[in-house]
C-alpha cells in the first residue's frame, strides 16, 4: 500500500494511457484484419455472381440457339421425301409436271425456312469422308477417286448453327485390292 501511495499520479496516468493505446493499437489491427477478409469476401461474391450471370446468358444464348433442334429433326423426313419425289419424278412428264412443280416449291419454302433458322444441309459427294458429319454406310473400291472420299450420298447430313443434327449416310471409297495373279501368269 505504501508502494501505491508513493506512486507519481502523473506516471499512473502515463502508464494507464499507455496500456489504453496498446489496447487501441491491438483493436485497431484486428478491425484492420477483419475489414481486409471482408473485403475479399465481397470480391470473391463479386466474382462469383459475375460468373453466375455469364453461365446464364450462355444458356440462354445456347436455348435460343438450338431450340429448334427436335422441331428440325422432326422435318428432315419431310425434306428427304420431297427430295426423292422430285428425283424419281420426270420433268417432262405432262401429267406429273404440276405435283412436280409443287414439290419443288415446296422444297424451296422448306430450304429457305432451314436457311433463315441457320439449318444447313451437307452433301459431301466427292468430298473426303469427316467421321464427325459423315456415317459411312459401305466402302467400295475405286480406282477414279481417292481412297476415302465420298462417292455416294444415301442422305443428306444437316447442321444446326454449326452443330450435327443428322450425320449423312454416305458410301465411302477404298483402293483397289490387287487382283491375284491368273493362273497364266503363275505359269
């Protein structure tokens, strides 16, 4: 008690100051930290929602985009009997000429309808076979073109904005197999 009596009430009041700054300083670093952590939280959910939003309009844009995709499947048959109609069909044929004239039309209308709704067509004769928009039907020897190219088109593939609908059924050539010797030239 004597100890308490003796003490300076100037240096009581230096030492109480110094232990409320200490205090303050400790207070004021962890309000640092927590106000650091909030601020990457608030970051990162900014980030987060900006991704969430991106994903969205990138659905949205891939439904809009391939929305029509049953709808098309559902009329490339419609196309497909046109198109033999019209290829089975005489042009010359005074009695048939105006069912032909009809399906043409129509075929046009549907075509263009395709077009305007980015549907395109692949008929790759002649082309070299692409696994990814050909499904090859029979292979067949030719000397007259490149092994692996397209000589025939059972049906037509189509495309919607870029992405397979229908793979087109196609024959696919090889090279000719060397014939055996005949027995002459064995001999």
């Amino acid at each position: 008690m004597a100890d308490e009596q003796n003490l300076d009430p100037q240096a009581f009041e230096a030492n109480a100051a110094e232990a409320v700054g200490d205090d303050l300083v400790a207070r004021v670093h962890a309000l640092e930290e927590q106000l650091a952590a909030a601020q990457d939280q608030a970051l990162r959910v900014s980030a987060d929602m900006q991704n969430v939003r991106r994903r969205a309009e990138q659905d949205v844009e891939k439904a809009h985009k391939f929305a029509l995709e049953k709808f098309a499947n559902d009329l490339l048959p419609v196309v497909d009997s046109l198109e033999r109609g019209i290829e089975l069909t005489s042009a010359e044929d005074e009695a048939i000429k105006p069912v032909r004239e009809g399906m043409e039309l129509t075929l046009k209308l549907l075509q263009d309808t395709f077009r305007r709704f980015n549907i395109e067509a692949l008929d790759p004769h002649g082309a070299p076979f692409n696994a990814e928009h050909h499904q090859a039907m029979a292979l067949q020897e030719s000397p007259h073109v490149e092994p692996n190219s397209v000589l025939k088109v059972f049906q037509k593939g189509y495309l919607l904005s870029g992405r397979l609908l229908r793979p087109a059924m196609v024959v696919v050539s090889k090279a000719p197999t060397e014939a055996p010797p005949s027995i002459d030239e064995q001999a």
